[in-house]
C-alpha cells in the first residue's frame, strides 16, 4: 500500500513517477505541491499562520534588528517596536524600497540615492559629494586635498597620506550593504565600494572600488574568510579580506574573485546563516543562502557552493524579492517572496513548500515575532485567518503524487487513511489520469488529536 508523507514539494519528477514504496529513494514521501504548510524535520505538514493587523499604515522595506524594527512610512524613516512607529526624522526624504544593515552599534540605511546612519533615535544623512564632471573637477579636487610634500604621496614620511585622510570624501550611497572586516561594502551598479576601516562614513578615493563584474550586483554577503557577490550574471566568491593598508599608506589589494556559477542571483534574497542550522553539510561558521530561477543555493565558507532544491523544484524567474531566515521553535526556515508566492526551504530537511496570499512589501523579525508591511499596513504574522486579505481562510492543501502501482491496469482503492490533527474538517480531491474526478469529498474528524479513520 502507497503511504503519502509531506517530505517537500517535487515539481521535476512526473507525478507517476515520485516513489511512494520504497522508503530509500530520494523522492521518498515528496509531494507534487504543498501550499500554505510549514513542513517540520520528521516531513508533518502544518498550515502556515494567518495575519493580525497591528498599524494601519502604509509602510515599506520593513528590517528587523533584535527589538527594533525600521521602516518607511510616507517618504519617513520610522522605527517600530511591535506595536508603534516612530519617525525618527521628520525632515529627511528617503525612497520606498530602502535598504537597512547593522554595522557595530549602528544602523545604515541607504535608498541608493541618500545613505545615512541610525545611532539609536538619531539619523545622520552623510552628505554626498559633489558630482565631478570631468578630469578638470577631479583635477582641482587632487589639488586641494593631495598633500603638498611628495614624501607623503611616496609613503616615506612616517605621517603618512592615509593617516591624514587627505584622499578622504564621504561614502557614496549604494545597495546591497554589508559589513565585513570593519568596513561597509556596497554596490553601484556593477561595482563594490567600500569605505574606510571603522570609518563607515567616508571612503578612500585611491581604493573605494574594490571589484567589477559584468552583470548588476544583486548581493553581497560575507562568510569567515570572503564575500559571496551576486550578480545578473551569476554569483561570485571573493576569498580575502578586501583592502589592506599598512602604517605608511601602502595599499594593497586582498580580494582574489572567482566564479561560482553563472546562475542569476535575485537581488534582495540573500541573508546570512549559521551553518549549524545545515548540519548535513557539516560546515563551519556562516551561510548565505539566496535565490534564482534554479533554485535556492548555500554557499559555505572556502566558496563551495549547493543548489539545496536540486532535484525538487525550480523558482519562478524575478528580478527581485524579499527574504529572511527565522527560527520558531526549532523549526528554520528560508523564506523568500517571489511577486504572489514565498517559497519556504526546512534548511535541515530541504523541504520545499510555498504560500499563497501572502503578499508583503517586506518581512521584519522585531524580538520573537514576524511582521509583514503591506499596503493596509504592518501586520503581525500570526493568527488564524489572513487579516491582510480581509480576514479570509488559510486554505492549506498537499497534492500527493499520482502512483499507477507498477502497471497500467484499470484500479481503484477501497478506503483512505488520514492520519492528522485539525480543528476542522479536511476535504479531499481525487485526480484520475491527472484530471479532477471528484472534488469535496469531506473526511469528518472528531476533536481527538492524531485520529484514524477509514472513508469508505
């Protein structure tokens, strides 16, 4: 007799053909589709939670750092505790889709037009430099800032150019922050820049840009040891430590770049994650994980890189998303919003599963609890129903494969077995030659936990 478990989604094999008998394949207890389920360590399936409104505010690029959380509201910098925004500069403009990374015991923001610095209910806009135009501007600029000894441009006085900062000018806003090394990385376009050491807010115009690459960076993330950079042409290791600088202003490069494959990385789905949290691999430190249209991938430290959905699922194709790991309970998971879906990795597992109508702007972590923004507002994302869709139902549903039992004979099977804990009612669909051929059969649970019962 077939047993159906609920091991992760398998959209790459033939319904027909995922294995439900043998216990030791790979395909073992994988599904053709779970929606709206959280799939734990031992492959149960339980339905995702629902939505309570909690600030009837339009509010974007929400982040979470420990107990605060940040946010933009109309155009304003708010931060959020779970309960209440706060603007925190009421002068300051900044765009909607802003992005937000803990460097020491700050918080920098930038838009990719203003950066600027959270330093508890304080914001600091660095100012930007002025535009040069041509070599004439950066000329006069070299002029007025290069020191006028030559020792110093040659680094044999012992007072050197990097100790004076004359080559100093304050940090470019970009994208894609990152904080590794004492330094602030970032991308323009597709370039990374980084500012000087514990000096987040100026860079050093002799060495700023510290990499190129083809495509538009999507991404950077660091692991002990380099930085994971992605691209619209694929993702990159850069193992080293960046920029070093020695006492007398030498400058040398530390940063060696290789490909790791050329898939599309999509921006805004990289997050970082303790490698314990993945002990098949048996890696050390951290782990980023981050999506394209092949899948969601690992790269551990030393660059070595895994496609963790290889043969279960392939993505839907976006320019960007939304993503972040959350911990609930000893259940970790990978969430990353793709246009109308999040799709859901069990970082242990590999199991794969997705949400319906779960269309948030952005997902924060502020203390234990999750917080989507949305257009009606921030919800907290807990509950029964989906109060960001009007209070409507969860709808969870598994979609079994389809097995034809090792002939092509006409079949049928006498009786079903549930084996569940629900509150409700659970209905099922029956799909013969891959077409629906019964629709709401209704199987009636008492409220007796984990019950079984045949429907006939």
């Amino acid at each position: 007799m077939p047993s159906f478990r609920f091991a992760g989604m398998n959209t790459l094999t033939l319904p027909t053909a995922i294995d439900v008998f043998n216990g030791k394949s790979k395909e073992y207890g994988q599904c053709v589709d779970i929606v709206n389920c959280d799939v734990d360590d031992e492959d149960n399936a339980t339905r995702r939670e629902g939505s309570t409104l909690i600030v009837p505010s339009v509010a974007t690029s929400g982040w979470g750092n420990g107990d605060k959380g940040y946010c933009i509201v109309a155009g304003r910098l708010n931060s959020f505790d779970g309960a209440v925004l706060t603007i925190l500069d009421a002068n300051l403009v900044v765009g909607a889709d802003c992005e937000f990374a803990a460097v020491n015991d700050v918080v920098v923001f930038s838009d990719g037009t203003i950066i600027g610095i959270i330093d508890g209910a304080t914001v600091v806009r660095i100012d930007r430099p002025a535009d040069w135009v041509d070599v004439t501007d950066l000329a006069a600029w070299v002029a007025a800032h290069a020191p006028a000894d030559p020792a110093k441009w040659n680094g044999t006085d012992t007072n050197s150019n990097f100790q004076i900062d004359a080559y100093k000018l304050a940090t470019l806003a970009g994208n894609c922050l990152c904080c590794y090394g004492g330094a602030l990385f970032l991308a323009i376009d597709n370039f990374i820049y980084v500012t000087k050491t514990f000096d987040i807010e100026h860079m050093d115009i002799r060495y700023c840009v510290v990499a190129g690459f083809a495509g538009a960076v999507t991404f950077i993330k660091d692991v002990n040891g380099g930085l994971y950079v992605g691209t619209t042409k694929g993702c990159f290791f850069l193992p080293g430590g960046g920029i070093v600088v020695d006492e007398k202003g030498t400058i040398t490069e530390a940063f060696s770049q290789r490909q790791a494959n050329d898939f599309p990385a999509i921006k805004g789905t990289a997050v970082r994650v303790a490698a314990e949290f993945l002990p098949q691999f048996q890696a050390a430190g951290m782990v980023v994980l981050w999506a394209t249209a092949q899948g969601i991938f690992a790269g551990m430290e030393g660059g070595t890189v895994l496609n963790l959905s290889r043969d279960r699922v392939k993505l839907p194709t976006a320019a960007s998303g939304k993503a972040l790991f959350r911990d609930v309970e000893g259940l970790r998971q990978y969430l990353v919003s793709l246009g109308s879906e999040v799709w859901v990795l069990n970082v242990a597992s590999q199991a794969h599963s997705r949400y319906q109508g779960y269309v948030f702007t952005s997902i924060m972590a502020v203390g234990d609890h999750l917080y989507g923004t949305h257009a009606s507002g921030i919800f907290k994302l807990e509950g029964e129903t989906d109060a960001h869709r009007a209070g409507a139902k969860v709808d969870a549903y598994a979609l079994t494969p389809a097995p034809d039992f090792g002939n092509k004979n006409v079949k049928w099977a006498e009786s079903l077995y549930l084996l569940a804990a629900c509150s409700g009612d659970i209905t099922v669909d029956y799909y013969v030659n891959g077409k629906l051929a019964f629709a709401g059969d209704t199987i009636i649970f008492d409220d007796l936990a984990g019950l079984i019962r045949p429907r006939d």
